[in-house]
C-alpha cells in the first residue's frame, strides 16, 4: 500500500492502481492520462452515504460536490450510488442531464447564476436551488412566477468560520464572495425576502466552510452557529427550516505527512454535536444532507506521465519534467499542494532523490511539486503522481494549446476510456477564422 490501500507494487516491481500495472496501463493508454480507480470512489459513497444515513436518519442525503470531478459518467456512477448532486454552473447541469441524473437531488450552487442558468436549472426541474444573495432571489422569484411554479431552495449562510486552511480555499469567512453573513445581519434579511417572496419555498439552509479540513471542530462550530440560526428563524419568523446542509470540506491523505482520516468517524462526531444543539436549542433535527466532493474521488485517482528531460543544476536543483503539467494539474500553481510521487517503473526501488517536478509549458510557474523525494529518473520512466482524483481533470485547460489527457476507469481488473484524449483537431474545432 502507498498512501492509499488502491496504490501497491507487483512483483515486477511496478506501481498498480486498483490491482492494474500502471506501466501497463500507459503503454496501452499513452500519457498523460488520468487513471481512475471506479471501486474507491464507489467504496467512499457507500462509506458516506451508510454513515449519514446511520448517524442523522435515515433521511439524510449525500451530495456529491460534482465539481471536484466532472464527466458523464460520473454522473451515472453517483446516481447508482443513490446520491443526490451538488452542480455549480450551466456546463455541469448540462452533464448530469446527459447522464440522466435524477432532477430532484440536483443542489444547484454558485455566487452568480445567470439568468440563463436559472431558467435552465427550473426548466430541468432541479430539486433545490442554493440562492446566494438578494439579487438572485429576486430574479429566481421572478423566473418561477412567470411559469406559475414554487421552486425550492437552501439559501448560502455564511457562518464565519476560519477552518485555518490554506486561505485562497476558505469560504466561511465572512469576507467572502459567496452567501450571506450571520454576523452583518444580511442572512437574517435574505431569510426574511425569502419567505415574502412569490414562487419561492425555503426548504433550508446551507453554509460550507472550506477545504482539507481534517479536524471535526470548525464543522462543529458552523453546526452550532447554524442551529442557533435556525432557532432565531422560528422565533422571529415563526418559520421552521427543515434542511440543513453542511457542505463538504473533509480532507484527503496527499502524502504521508498527512494525518489519516475516517469519515465513518467524522461523520458520527458531526452528527452528535448537531444532535445535541439542537436540543439545546429547542429545534426540530433537520434532515441533514452533507457534501463532499473532494474526499469521494481524490484518493481514487493518479496521473501517468512520461519523463522526458533531467537536468541537474549543480548547487542548486534536480528538475524532472514529464509530458503533463499545469495544464493537466494546475494546484501546485494555485495553492503549493503537495504530492505523492514515484516512477512507475522502479516503485520498489528507493527514493534517493529530491526533486523539482517539472511540467512542459513555457511558464516558470508550471510545476507539479518542489522537494518531492523520488526514485531516480531517466528519459522514458513512467512517473505518477498519487491522489489526483479531484481537482484535476475538472480543472484542465489546454493551454499551449496542450490537448487534455483521457480519464481511464479502472474496475475489477479492467480498464475503460470513460472521457477519450483530447486531440489538435479538439483543439481547433471552434476556431472560426
Ligand atoms: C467545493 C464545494 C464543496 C466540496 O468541497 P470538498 O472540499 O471538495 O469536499 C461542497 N460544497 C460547495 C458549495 C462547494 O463549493
């Protein structure tokens, strides 16, 4: 096992991803590729949904946070799991539809839904709409009065919480482009519109506090803020709110420095404490939906490359650049998120080097990782970087005009294109002129 129980080594001495040699597999699939294992995301929807349902009832509903990882099959994989979706944009919706995804657990999120999206999401019958601010009330209220229809909706609270992770990844803090603040008072107004407004049904409340979070205590502290909410709606409203959804935000093992973590257990110490202030607070238990995305299917997934040059810099550093990068895997970029990586091809032998790993792009920035310890590397290793599940292939793009790699399922000893390798004439098809 490396890092995660889907990683081992055969006797060959190669990396295998859910029981398949990764050598093997780009070989046959070409690299970059993602490589997806189907039974580990399938085991941690089951991990969830078992233990929401268990620990808050048998109402509880896991959504998945489908931007973490986004294609058509996908879609099909949550909806056989019996989850319901969180989707944030137009292009997503549009997805899960073509996956014939079940309307009523579509959660439809974002800071700025255009008019467009609005009406696609009533159009589409989505069973919750997640309203974000004032304006965008009163242009849903207007879009479900013009077809005589009450939409449902959560609205996006904002409990002020610092889960003390990276800060470009936090979203509960009051200064925030999202929701509506407890503390300012503007969560109690939209409350208030909500419930004057025509075609609008206030189903519940929604608030999430951020990503890779590994300790229970700022879900805690967001329960307690939210339920103290809830019981200030009945009181001044005499509106009992009946959803309550906490976000996502649980966090994942990327290298071994990481602390391991059981959801089954965090879920169980979540529910407790909600459970407990409620009472303390005189509320009805709200059925309680929960929203992971990163934890359902980043473990699952590794990235295959080809290494290509090695250039040692006397002094200073050893650069392994592979055929992949930014473009493919763009989080070191954006946040320093560290990775697990090795050669494939000698994943028995030890890592005796550190290394700064390179990708293609002619950008300075374009790296997937500093200091990363690594078995030696020469041209033509098969290198994989571990954990890219989430967050990469969803946020791909082709720049240098780089086509994106293909998603590969892998599942019981097989292997399946489900999302195939972007090709130049892909790259050229919308061009005009
Ligand atoms: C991103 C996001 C999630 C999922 O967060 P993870 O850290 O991937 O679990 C859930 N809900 C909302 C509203 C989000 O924006």
């Amino acid at each position: 096992m490396i890092i995660h129980e889907h990683f081992d080594i055969n006797e060959n001495g190669h990396l295998t991803i859910g029981g398949l040699d990764a050598v093997e597999l780009a070989e046959r699939f070409g690299t970059p590729a993602y490589i997806i294992d189907e039974n580990a995301i399938r085991a941690r929807c089951r991990e969830y949904l078992g233990a929401a349902r268990c620990e808050f009832g048998e109402d509880a509903l896991v959504l998945y946070a489908s931007k973490a990882l986004c294609f058509t099959g996908i879609y099909k994989l949550a909806a056989e799991e019996g989850l319901g979706i969180d989707c944030v944009s137009g292009g997503e919706l549009y997805t899960a539809k073509r996956a014939g995804f079940p309307a009523e657990r579509i959660y439809f999120h974002g800071n700025n839904k255009t008019d467009r999206d609005l009406s696609d999401a009533i159009d589409m019958g989505v069973g919750r709409i997640v309203v974000d601010n004032l304006d965008e009330l009163a242009a849903l209220s207007r879009e479900a009065s013009k077809r005589g229809i009450v939409q449902s909706i959560l609205l996006r609270i904002t409990p002020g919480i610092d889960p003390h992770t990276h800060k470009a990844i936090v979203t509960g803090n009051i200064d925030s482009k999202f929701g509506s603040a407890i503390a300012t008072g503007q969560a109690m107004e939209i409350v208030k519109a909500a419930l004057a407004s025509k075609g609008i049904d206030l189903a519940g409340l929604h608030c999430h506090i951020g990503s890779q979070i590994f300790d229970v205590d700022p879900f805690a502290d967001a329960a307690d803020i939210m339920i103290r909410f809830i019981a200030d709606i009945k009181r001044e409203c005499g509106y009992e709110i009946r959803e309550l959804n906490l976000g996502g935000g649980l966090g994942v093992r990327y290298t071994e420095y990481d602390r391991e973590i059981s959801y089954t257990d965090a879920i169980a110490d979540i529910a407790k404490i909600v459970r407990s202030f409620c009472v303390t607070h005189g509320i009805k238990m709200p059925k309680v939906l929960l929203e992971p995305g990163r934890s359902l299917v980043a473990a699952a997934g590794a990235t295959l490359y080809t290494v290509g040059s090695v250039k040692q810099i006397p002094g200073f550093r050893t650069y392994v650049s592979v055929d992949g990068g930014m473009p493919d895997n763009p989080r070191y970029a954006l946040y320093q998120s560290q990775y697990t990586a090795l050669i494939a091809n000698k994943a028995d032998k030890p890592k005796d080097l550190r290394v700064t790993l390179a990708g293609r792009c002619c950008e300075s920035g374009d790296l997937i990782g500093e200091n990363m310890e690594l078995q030696s590397a020469e041209r033509g290793d098969i290198l994989a970087v571990l954990v890219t599940g989430a967050y990469n292939y969803s946020m791909a793009s082709n720049y240098n005009r780089i086509p994106r790699p293909p998603v590969i399922m892998v599942k019981d000893g097989e292997a399946k294109v489900a999302v195939r390798r972007e090709t130049y004439e892909d790259i050229v098809k919308n061009d005009v002129l």
